[in-house]
C-alpha cells in the first residue's frame, strides 16, 4: 500500500503538445520522458510520478505504459475541452479481502455511509459561504448555523436514499446561488455549457474526480461499487461518492480566480448555433493548472481521507473520514 511519506514525494504531470509538431512520451534512463522534435523537453523519475494527463494529440510506446503500471502510474487521455476519454490505470486489482467488504455491505450500512459522505458535503458549503464577506457576519453566521443543524437533522434520520438526494440537491442549489453571487451566477447545469463558470466547474471536477479515482485503485477499490451513487453502467460510482466532500476545494478555487482577474471572457467562444460556450483550446492548459495547483496543496488530506476510509472498509468500523476545507 502506497504510504504518506512516499505520497508526498508524488508528482502529477500534465502536458500540452503543441499542435502540427511531434510530440512523444516514452521511457528514458528510469523517466518518463516527453521529446518533442527528438528532443526531451521535460522528464520526471517513473517512481515519483502518481498520474500524468496529457492534452492534445501524442504519441507512446508501450513500454511507457508497461512502467507506468509497474510503477502505480495511471495516465489519462484528455480531449481539448479537458474531458477525459481514456484511461490508463494502475490498480491493485487483486485485493479481494477489500473487495469482499465492499459487495457484502448491507443496503443500511450503505446508507449510513452516504449519509455522512452528504455531510461532510454540506458541512463544507456552508464553512464557504461563512468565510465569504458580507456585511452582518455576524447575523449572517447565525442564519447558516441553524440551517447547518437543520439540514444535519434531516440527515441523521433519512432513511431513503432519494430523500438524501433531495437533501442534497437542495442545499447545493442554495450553496450555488448564495456563494457565486457577485460573479453572475444562474444555475448549475453540468455539461450545459450554458457559461463559463459552468465550464470551469465541470473542468476543476473533472480534474478532482480522475484523481480521486487513480488513489483508490491504488488502494485496490472497485470504483463501480458506490454508496451514495448507486450502481449504473460504466459509471465510477464510488469515485463520485468519494469526490463529494472535496468539491469545495473547486469551488473555492473558481470563486478566488474570478477575484484575482484570473478568469478572462476573451478566453471563451459562444456558438450561437449549439448555443453553448467553448473554453479555447490555447488557454485549457492554463485553467488546468490553476485547478491542479488547488488540488496539489490538499493532495495529503485527500490521500489520507482515502486511506481512512480503506482500513474502515476493511476492518468494517464506523470511523469514517472528514475532510474539512477550514483546516
């Protein structure tokens, strides 16, 4: 098992090739190379890379992908909207002890978990909308206390798990239009492409959830096998449950980049005829790193929040992980 020490000598790649020249990922000395033109512009030891997504069009050989297996490496294909639409993946595929405890939970220990997966969820929306500056804090702070234990309550006693989907989707519907109020903001509608803060978000998520997902393989989790997602074809339920408390590490981010003028309308094309937004291709890699940049300063709290929620799994214990994003 991949352990914190050598965790935090772990290093994400990401690379953009630049279009019409020959760009190659390949394995050189014990290193991930990547040459463009015959020429290595940028390399990094097989041992300290965790997961490598690459942009854009490249060429690989299979050695590369044999030693990132070996090396616990997984590596993603993005397209130039920064969706992912393939995936190497290192994975410790035979930890059937685990695996046994994840197919034998039962439908109300299932339910309890994705009980407290909401929230952690909740917990910290409303930490956010606290440190936001407002006017009467005071009040203000108050106001989200009670909704906090309200919603809290409303939790502790669901026994359905659709009525802790409505929980959910409510409370983040108010979290949305309450903490992205200054920037313009109207509805989340995922893949709508409806703006461009709904294209920075499916981008920091979609970000956050390939990461999420390359630990717990690591770990030797079925992906598919959910909690709070239930099971549904080709769908990593369990990645989505476990990215849930760490989507405020996002949205904190989205919300300081349009304080800092780092979010620039230039930067996006409308298309009249789909009636839909596009991120341009030249400035994807720019967003992308200032969302990997947010991810990489908890990149401990996530590891350790998967590793807890691992020996909880395995010794079939209640003490499951909280993320805070106060601390």
């Amino acid at each position: 098992m991949l352990t914190l020490p050598d965790f935090r000598e772990k290093q994400i790649l990401f690379i953009q090739p630049e279009f019409g020249k020959d760009v190659r990922l390949r394995i050189k000395n014990q290193n991930i190379a990547c040459e463009r033109d015959g020429k290595v512009v940028n390399q990094v030891a097989c041992g300290k890379a965790l997961s490598v997504f690459v942009l854009g069009e490249i060429s690989f050989t299979s050695v590369l992908l044999r030693k990132c297996m070996e090396n616990g490496v997984s590596v993603f294909f993005l397209k130039r909207n920064l969706e992912t639409y393939a995936t190497v993946g290192a994975a410790a595929d035979g930890n059937y002890l685990l695996r046994e405890k994840q197919y034998a939970l039962s439908p109300d220990r299932s339910l309890a978990i994705a009980c407290h997966i909401v929230r952690n969820k909740v917990g910290n929306q409303i930490a956010l909308l606290k440190e936001r500056s407002i006017d009467d804090v005071e009040a203000t702070t108050i106001a989200l206390s009670d909704l906090e234990h309200e919603v809290f309550g409303k939790i502790s006693v669901t026994e359905d798990r659709q009525v802790l989907l409505g929980l959910e989707g409510g409370m983040s519907r108010r979290f949305f239009r309450e903490y992205f109020s200054d920037i313009g903001w109207r509805r989340r509608i995922p893949r709508g492409k409806t703006d461009p803060e709904n294209i920075l978000l499916d981008i920091g998520y979609s970000m956050l959830f390939n990461y999420v997902d390359s630990l717990l393989r690591l770990f030797g989790f079925d992906t598919y096998r959910g909690v709070y997602h239930q099971l549904f074809f080709q769908r990593k339920s369990l990645s989505c449950d476990i990215e849930e408390p760490f989507r405020c590490i996002i949205e904190r981010k989205l919300l300081k980049m349009y304080h800092l003028g780092q979010v620039k309308k230039e930067d996006f094309e409308y298309s009249p005829k789909r009636k839909q937004y596009f991120l341009k291709y030249q400035e994807s890699t720019r967003y992308a790193q200032l969302f990997t940049e947010a991810i990489l300063e908890r990149k401990e709290d996530i590891y350790s929040y998967i590793r807890d929620y691992y020996y909880a799994i395995l010794n079939e214990t209640d003490d499951f992980p909280y993320f805070d994003i106060k601390k």
